[in-house]
C-alpha cells in the first residue's frame, strides 16, 4: 500500500456519484444536509469513498465503495477506520449500516447483525432505511464510543 491521504469531499463531486453508481450504490440523496463524505486517494488517483450520516449519537454508515482497480488491498477496511475514528472524534457512540452484499466485510470489523425494528428513530428515519435500500439488506451496528 503506497502513501494514502484521507480528506473530506463534496457530495456534488462527480466523481462520488460516479463511481457509488456503477458499484449501484444509492446517489439519490448525495446532497442533501446532514452529510459528511470522505475520499481515500493516492499518487496514483482516487481509491474510494465513505460516508456519515447524522448528527447525533447514532449515526449511518453509508457510500461505502473501493474503486474496482483498488479492491481487496486493505482500502475498504482502512475507509472505514478513518470514518470510525472521524465518528468517534464527533461524539458518535454507534454508527449504522446496511448492506446487501457484504455482510461478512462487515461482521469481521465488529458490527453486528441487528432486527431493523431496534435501529433508533434518527436511523429508521433516513432515505436509506425508508426507501432506497432494498428490505433484503441486512442491518449492522457498533458500539463505537
Ligand atoms: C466492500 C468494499 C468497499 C471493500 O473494499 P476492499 O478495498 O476490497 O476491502 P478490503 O481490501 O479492506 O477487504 C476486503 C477483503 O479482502 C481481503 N484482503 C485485503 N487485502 C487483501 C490482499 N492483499 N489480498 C487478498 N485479500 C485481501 C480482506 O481480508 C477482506 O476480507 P474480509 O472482509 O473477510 O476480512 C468493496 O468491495 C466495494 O467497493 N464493493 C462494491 C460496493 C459495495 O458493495 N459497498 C458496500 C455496500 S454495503
């Protein structure tokens, strides 16, 4: 892994959209308030994105994607990492997520499985929950704080 820079991005950069698209990721709801996104780039050019979603204790996890060129060297698991310490560094105590394709990615990095219906209102209540994922993703959650 070459020297790698973590730093915030606009959710009107295409490129976020672009390639959370092609991994058919949600984009709908990119720019609304309450978001906060993150790219992950080295010499070579981006590597991957990730997002919060929020502002309480209880926070989504979400955009979620590692450029198809860059997948399996370690990038997603340091994405996610660096969105974990931002959280943590902003008070967030858990932080929530969806995914239909990679549970175990997730399970290994110490979220757990969780009934929907037990999500927080601040977490059922976002687009993500509400509409745009799909009722067969599973649900995650970790204690963070
Ligand atoms: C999910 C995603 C972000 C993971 O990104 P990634 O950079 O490939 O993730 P990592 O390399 O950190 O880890 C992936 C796996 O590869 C393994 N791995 C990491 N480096 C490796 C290497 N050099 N050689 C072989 N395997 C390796 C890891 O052990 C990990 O396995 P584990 O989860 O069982 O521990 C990426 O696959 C992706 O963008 N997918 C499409 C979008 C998507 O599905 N997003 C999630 C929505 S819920």
């Amino acid at each position: 892994m070459s020297c790698v820079i973590f730093a915030p991005v606009a959710a009107s950069e295409d490129m976020l959209a672009q390639v959370l698209s092609a991994a058919r990721l949600p984009t709908d709801d990119l720019g609304d308030p309450g978001r906060a996104f993150f790219a992950l780039s080295d010499d070579a050019g981006p590597i991957g994105f990730i997002g919060l979603e929020g502002t309480g204790a209880d926070r989504l996890l979400r955009s979620r994607v590692v450029l198809p060129a860059r997948k399996r060297w370690g990038y997603g698991g340091l994405l996610v990492a660096h969105a974990e310490a931002h959280a943590r560094q902003d008070g967030v105590e858990r932080l929530h997520l969806l995914t239909q394709t990679v549970p175990d990615f997730f399970r290994s990095r110490g979220y757990r499985p969780a009934e929907r219906a037990s999500a927080p209102a601040s977490i059922t209540s976002t687009a993500q929950f509400a509409s745009l994922c799909p009722a067969s993703a599973t649900y995650f959650v970790k204690d963070i704080a």
